[in-house]
C-alpha cells in the first residue's frame, strides 16, 4: 500500500522502453529533415546557378550576420603601368594601350560592378527555394475562480507553455514540403487533471500541390529564368558600352599620334620658314635685295612659330586625355612621365573593296544592342506567360500525416490517497505512430474577375510590341550606320591617296621653286608659297590618315565586331 499523495516510480523496463521510444521519433524526425533538405538542395543546383546564402549553422553564416561588416571601399590603384616605362618614357603600341585600357580605365570600372545587380536578382529570384525554419515559445500564467466543484480547486491556477518548430520547402516541382512539431505543457492545481503536468506533443508531416495556378517545373522556375534572361540582356548592353568606350580611348590615342604629326610637320615649316628668313636677312646685308622684302619671310616665321605653339597646346591636352584612359593620371610616378607612341599613322590603306550588304548581316549577327533588344523580348514572352499563369484559379491538394501522444505525471483515479505514477515527455512521444490521423483536401479559390491579373497580362502584351518596334527600328538604325560607317571609310580611303598624291607634289613643287630661287629666276614670295603649301598639304594628310584610323574603328564599333578585331577578351 503506498503512502498517501506518493510518487510510484515507473518500471526501470518501461522506462527504458520509453527512452528507446523517445530517441527512435526524435531520430526519425532529425532523419527526415536532413533528407528533405538534401533532396531539394540536390535538385536546386542547377537552378540557383553558383548562386547561394550561407547556410544556417555554418561559420560562414555567423561572421555574415552576426559579424562586424566593413563598409568601408578600397579601390585598386592601376596596374602593370610601370611594365611599360622604358628609358623614362612611357612606351606604349596601340595593344599595350587598349590592354592598359580595359584593365584600369575607371568607366569600364564602373560598367562592370552594375552587372553586378542583375547577378544579385538571379539569388534573390532563387530565394522562394530557401527552405524556411520557424520555432515558437509561449507561457501563460492564469488564475481564475471556480464556478463549480468539478473545477477541482476554489481558484484554478493554469500554467501554459506551448512550443512549436516548423520547417517549410518548395520544390522545383512546385510541390511544398512541411514538417512540423507542436508540444503543449500545461500545469494545474486541478485535483481531477489525469496527467499534471501534462504533455501534448503533436508532429505533422504533409505536401501542398498546385494544380492550376503555379503548377509545374516551369511555373515555379520562371522568376529565376526571366532574372537569368536580364543578366544576359544587361550582359549586352555591358558589351555594347565597352566597345564605345574603347572607341573613345582609341580615337584619344590616334588623336594624340596625329598632334605630334603635325608639330612635326609644324616644327619642320618652322624651320624652312627660319632659313628662309636668314636667307633673305643676309641677302638684304649684301645689298642683293630690298630690304622691303625681308617681311614677308618674318611673317611666315611668325606664323610658323604661331602655328608650333598652339599644336604643343594641343598635344599637351591630347597627353592628358590618353594618361585619364589608362589610369596613368592616379599614379604619382607615372603621370608626369612623357607619353611615347610607337603606332605608325602612316602605315598602308586597306583598299579591300567593302560588300556593303554583307557588312549589314554582320552587324545583325554581331551587334551586342540587337542582342540585347531581341533578349528583352524573350523576357517579355516570359512575363507573359508568367501574367497568363496569375489568371488560373488557385487549386490546391494538400496532404497531411499527423500522429500525437499525452503523457505526464499519472494519477490513478479512485485511489484515496492518491498515487502519482511519475512520467514526461519520453511517455507522450512514445506513444507517436500508435494514433494518426491522415488528411486530404482540395482548396479552391476562383476569382469571379480579376482586374490586376488582367491589366498585368495586357502591360505584358504592350511591352511584346514595344520590343518588336524597338527591334525593326534598331535594325533599320544599324543598317544605316554601317552604311554610313562604309561610306566613310571609302571616302577616307581616297582622302588618304589624293593627299598623298598633293603631298608629292607639294613637295617637288617647293624643291623646284627651292632652286629656281636660288638661280634667282623668282623671288622669295613663290617660295615662301611653295613652302607653305607643302606645310598645308602635309598636315592635311595627316588629318587625312587620322581621319582614316577613327572611321574604320567607327566601323568596327558599328558591326560589333571591335573586341574580335582588338583581340580583346572581358569577362563580365
């Protein structure tokens, strides 16, 4: 006979049982959490692309979110500029520049971080695979009087402490994975309460599957495709940028070549011009000529010296241009180095003949801004179907699995005193699988009309032919600049052989004059004309092979071909 009120401990086999029980759902429960979330994650590596967050628990995730996080922004000086120096003089050809270019231009700099935004829309797309983790505690204190003797106290006091843990994860097959664990502890001054203090632990396992609106593969991948589908349209528009701004670094470097032409070209005018000067001086010291004849060759002199002076300006400005391209400006020991060229303006006209039409296929091949218009309208195929998804009615099967226990601290009923059979949680998760309860159930919503769907599918359908009209103009707009690209490269082609052409002339016509003057058959104002035509002509020509290196690079950038044609590779 036991004593009043005494615990009566539970039998050691029992109790043993009941620890194997115990350990045999937690385990089952630990099992199937790790295959559901190594199953999904299996099947979501292709879709998520390299693309992940760290995991929850890993050290990786802790110093992310937890961490101290550095805002602060240290940018890369330029590079390999000091490669390049040779004999105190920055040396470089045209491929040592471009390269210079791509590497430490600060605008390509600043082309290449914004893909970096489209890159984070593909993880953010990919977020509605994150399996989702959520975990709740409660307790409630309560004391309320009674109302009648089976109550079991004057005053009823109530301790509530509820605990639920739920792990939630959609499929690529657009099919929702859940578990969930629900424990109840309630406490009781209730003198008729069987278990006090009880347990309650319910576990919950089931699926939720579209069977109209979001069903499928495809559905559920969608965001995660039309975010991969801009990344390659901004990946375009990134190349696109690249090869203008590489026409415009080039062009600073043909422009600074064709400056130090000129000054040469200036410097020797300048020094016909002297020597003519000197000439006429002594001529006038001789008595062999008036001395009213010496300001013609001091104003041509002026005007060559003039004329050097503002052509140094010039490259002293197109100097300037070409360090800001490469980066050269930011390095104290580099920017102040002289800038040595070693391109030669003056290298042979490709006189190829140019099949018009076949350079206009090219350009629809190649044109990156064509690409990027063509995949815009893949994206806008996307959203529509995306929009046409949104107007199904949502029908959703929903399965469930559910098993339970009670257990806690027994108390024999009839027994005067009572006897208390001691028991806990092990007890009530014992008793899981032995009562289940399985469940089914079709959830319908049917919308009687749907504006915001409707309007959403007709903006879908507006951007369709936006795109399309932007497609036909694009490619009208290309075939007319690769035209216009041709036309000037021929007209350039044939500035650059007739100025050739008056060069040579200019030239024997100043050395004929050159002697005819010395034989005194002429005076100093035909050779002064002779010398400053020859100047002319040659600086035309210069502007002329300028002109010739801008429009076939014109070119290139039209057809889209410029980073073949630099042998330029970019990882974006």
């Amino acid at each position: 006979m036991s004593e009043p009120g005494t615990r009566v401990p539970k039998n050691p086999v029992q109790y043993m049982l009941g620890k194997r029980v115990h350990m045999r759902v937690v385990a089952v429960l630990i099992l199937f959490s790790m295959t559901l979330a190594a199953q999904v994650t299996s099947k979501m590596n292709s879709a998520l692309d390299g693309f992940s967050a760290p995991w929850l628990g890993s050290s990786n995730y802790w110093r992310k979110n937890f961490g101290h996080m550095d805002k602060s922004v240290t940018l890369r000086p330029p590079i390999r500029l000091k490669d390049f120096v040779v004999d105190g003089k920055l040396r470089l050809s045209l491929r040592d520049y471009l390269d210079l270019v791509v590497n430490n231009n600060t605008d390509i700099g600043i082309q290449r971080l914004t893909l970096e935004t489209p890159m984070n829309a593909i993880q953010r797309a990919s977020a509605i695979f994150d399996p989702a983790l959520t975990a709740s505690y409660g307790a409630t204190r309560s004391t309320t009087p009674a109302t009648n003797t089976l109550q079991g106290a004057n005053i009823v006091s109530n301790l509530d402490q509820p605990f639920t843990t739920r792990i939630q994860q959609l499929t690529p097959i657009s099919t929702t994975l859940f578990s969930q664990l629900n424990i109840n502890r309630n406490s009781t001054n209730n003198t008729f309460q069987f278990f006090n203090p009880s347990y309650a632990p319910t576990w919950q396992m089931g699926f939720q599957q579209p069977l109209l609106r979001n069903r499928g593969r495809y559905i559920t991948k969608l965001p995660i495709t039309i975010a991969k589908a801009q990344r390659v349209s901004a990946e375009q528009s990134f190349f696109d940028q690249i090869q203008r701004m590489l026409v415009t670094s080039e062009n600073a470097y043909w422009d600074t070549v064709g400056a130090r032409e000129r000054l040469r070209v200036q410097r020797e005018a300048l020094k016909l011009a002297e020597a003519s000067l000197e000439r006429s001086r002594r001529e006038v010291e001789l008595g062999a000529t008036s001395p009213l004849e010496v300001f013609q060759p001091e104003q041509n002199a002026a005007s060559a010296k003039l004329n050097v002076v503002q052509i140094e300006y010039q490259l002293q400005q197109a100097d300037d241009i070409l360090r800001r391209q490469i980066g050269a400006d930011l390095d104290p020991d580099i920017r102040t180095l002289p800038v040595e060229l070693t391109e030669n303006i003056g290298a042979g006209v490709d006189k190829t003949p140019i099949d018009r039409e076949q350079m206009v296929s090219l350009a629809y091949e190649k044109r990156p801004d064509l690409k990027t218009v063509r995949t815009n309208i893949e994206v806008n195929e996307l959203q529509i179907d995306s929009s046409m998804n949104a107007l199904k009615p949502l029908l959703n099967l929903q399965g469930t699995y559910s098993t339970q226990g009670r257990g806690g601290n027994t108390r024999l009923a009839g027994s005067n005193p009572p006897i208390i059979i001691q028991g806990g949680l092990s007890d009530a998760l014992g008793q899981f699988f032995s009562y289940n309860t399985y469940a089914f159930s079709l959830n319908l919503n049917l919308p009687i009309r749907d504006r915001n769907a409707s309007a959403n599918l007709a903006d879908a359908v507006v951007n369709r032919k936006l795109n399309a009209l932007r497609l036909r103009n694009t490619e009208q707009q290309i075939r007319q600049e690769v035209l216009t690209a041709v036309s000037q490269v021929e007209s350039s082609r044939a500035n650059v052989q007739l100025a050739e052409i008056a060069v040579d002339f200019a030239r024997k016509r100043a050395e004929a004059d050159q002697k005819r003057y010395d034989l005194g058959v002429i005076n100093i104002f035909f050779l002064l004309s002779a010398q400053n035509d020859l100047t002319v002509t040659e600086s035309q020509l210069v502007n002329a092979q300028v002109a010739y290196r801008r429009n076939v690079l014109t070119l290139q950038q039209r057809l889209g071909t410029l980073l073949e044609q630099k042998n330029i590779v970019l990882q974006p």
